[in-house]
C-alpha cells in the first residue's frame, strides 16, 4: 500500500474490522517512514450476472424485479410476505452458486415454479401462466391437470 501523504510503501496494519455488514474490510494503516496514520479500505469485486432473455437480449439481474414477479403471482393468496422473500432469496443464491456469468431467464423461470409448486397451487398456475405465456385455455388445461393426477 502507498502512503498518501510521503508515497512509501513501508507501512503496517494497526486495526483491521469488518464493516458494511462483513462487505468490506477497513484497515488502519501506519508509514513506517513517516509515521501518520491513514485507512484503507477492501471489497469484493462482484461481477453483475446478466439475464439472457428469450430473444437474446441480455440484462443485469434485477432482485427486485423477481420479487415483483412473485408477489404478483401470490397477491391475494393466504402467502406471507416473509415466504416471498424467502422464496426470492433461494432463487438468488441458486443462481448466484450455479452461474457464474450468465443465467437464461428460462432457468429462473423454472426455479420460481419449482418452489411455488410446493407453496402454493394457484400462485403457481398464476406465474406459470405468465412465464409460459398460454395462448389458449387447452395449455392452462394441461398444466392444471398436472395437479388433477
């Protein structure tokens, strides 16, 4: 680290903590060739994973948007906003663990079916009806049969 104040290079760390939530180290700094003090501070780099939508339009992963998108679909059902977020929170991180770049809207999709199916039946026959975007009243038949069995 360089010495804002001489420019050596020479110096020791004093005090290291944790800061912005354990986002980010702050570290108290000491010259060793003119002896003021000055703080640093390390982040982790996080790279923006983009959505590659159907068309091949690509954009930077929303949260927001996600959760809009489930709580639309379980608006008006018997469905904690706590379990949305929650619901939000194992889409993010899956994503976030199994992609490193690039995730297709198609698998968030299916992530967010996945688990609605296990929440509720009608919040996902909502959101499958928008993410498949069903054409005719035979495809919504066919996806609420899958419940009938």
């Amino acid at each position: 680290m360089k010495c804002p104040y001489c420019g050596s290079r020479k110096d020791k760390v004093i005090d290291s903590r944790s800061s912005n939530v354990g986002r980010s180290v702050r570290r108290r700094r000491e010259c060793l060739k003119c002896e003021r003090r000055f703080t640093t501070y390390e982040y982790i780099e996080e790279i923006p994973l983009m959505v590659v939508k159907k068309g091949g339009r690509r954009e930077p992963f929303d949260r927001k948007k996600l959760l809009a998108g489930i709580m639309k679909a379980c608006e008006k059902r018997p469905i904690a906003i706590e379990k949305q977020e929650e619901l939000c929170d194992k889409v993010e991180k899956h994503i976030q663990r199994g992609f490193e770049k690039e995730v297709e809207s198609k698998e968030i999709g299916e992530l967010v079916m996945k688990h609605l199916y296990n929440i509720d039946e009608i919040a996902y026959v909502r959101f499958a009806s928008v993410y498949r975007q069903f054409r005719d009243v035979s495809q919504f038949m066919k996806e609420l049969k899958k419940f009938l069995k």
